[in-house]
C-alpha cells in the first residue's frame, strides 16, 4: 500500500496541538496508527501505512521527516530548537487552530478516534517515557534493529495478558492502563 501522506500530515497536526518534541511526536504518530490498526483487527493497514522502523529510542515513521518539514515549509507547524540541558532539540506546535483543519474529509471516524485517544492519553507526556512504553510493547520488543516493524506483532503482544478485558493497545489506553506500564519505568 502506498504512503497517504495527506493522513500524516494531518496526524502530525492534530497531535502537535501542544509543543511536542521531534521524538515524542514520532512515538505519538505510531502509537496513532497502531491503535487504529489494533483496535480494529486489521493488522495490514494503519492510518497513514507508512512503514515503521526499529530504532533506539522507539519506532520511527518512514516518512515522518519528509511530512514534518512539508508541515513547517507550508506554515502548518511550528518548528522551534531548544537547546535542553546540553543537547539540542527540535520541538513542534500546531501553528493554527485545531478547527480548522478538515479532519473529518481526511480521515474516517474510526481513525480520528484513534488518534484523539492517542492524544488525550498520551500526548502528555516526555519523549523518554513515550520511548519506554513503545520499546515494551509489539512490535518494538521483538524484533532487530533497523528492521521493518509489522502491525502484526500487536495481535499477540503479551502485554494484554496481565488484564483479562484487554487484548489491543486502543483499550489499554482507553483504560488507562498504559499509565502502570509507564510507571514501571
């Protein structure tokens, strides 16, 4: 399946309503696209089918950096480097209300679901903690370094064993039981 780089864009807008840092959002946008495929049960397709990466701090889009610097270049987002202890960092806000932004022409009510529960349960938090909770979850954990990750991995991800009413990542955010995982941290 091709890349809807249209879908990834808006993903990148809708979950950079607060500053978010350039690793953060890489970890939202696949947390948004696994939670859609996840929570329902097609594990061939996410929101934007890009492909994910395994890396050292958590997955990592394809295409992220490409839509991203489209976003900037077109005035959408707002790009700002802070320099944070002695390390530089790039972080990213929505730069125009939410509203106006044709969500409901791009993406389906399904995965705009996804992606406002993603945002709401997430977005809050450090890109240190969202790093940590992509690396104990499918497909993350599993597999090897710079490999394609598959949405797969998520359908028999042994997390969802430590709940009986639990088995996909869009109800462990609903029930906030991502926040145990974080916390183990």
């Amino acid at each position: 399946m091709e890349v809807d780089k249209t879908k990834m864009a808006l993903l990148i807008l809708m979950l950079s309503q607060q500053e978010v840092s350039k690793t953060a959002l890489n970890k939202l946008v696949f947390f948004a696209d696994y939670c859609y495929s996840s929570k329902y049960g097609n594990f061939e397709e996410t929101i934007t089918n890009d492909n994910y990466i395994k890396l050292q701090y958590g997955p990592v889009p394809d295409n992220i950096e490409e839509v991203r610097n489209y976003c900037v270049a077109k005035g959408y987002l707002k790009k700002e480097v802070k320099k944070i202890y002695t390390r530089l960092g790039s972080y990213y806000t929505l730069n125009s209300p939410l509203e106006k932004l044709n969500t409901k022409e791009i993406l389906n009510d399904e995965e705009r679901d996804s992606v406002n529960l993603v945002y709401e349960k997430l977005a809050g938090y450090n890109s240190a903690s969202l790093s940590y909770f992509s690396h104990v979850i499918e497909p993350w954990r599993s597999s090897e370094f710079w490999s394609k990750l598959s949405p797969m991995g998520m359908s028999e991800d042994i997390i969802y064993d430590r709940w009986d009413d639990i088995n996909n990542l869009y109800d462990l955010l609903k029930q906030d039981k991502h926040i145990e995982i974080i916390n183990e941290r």
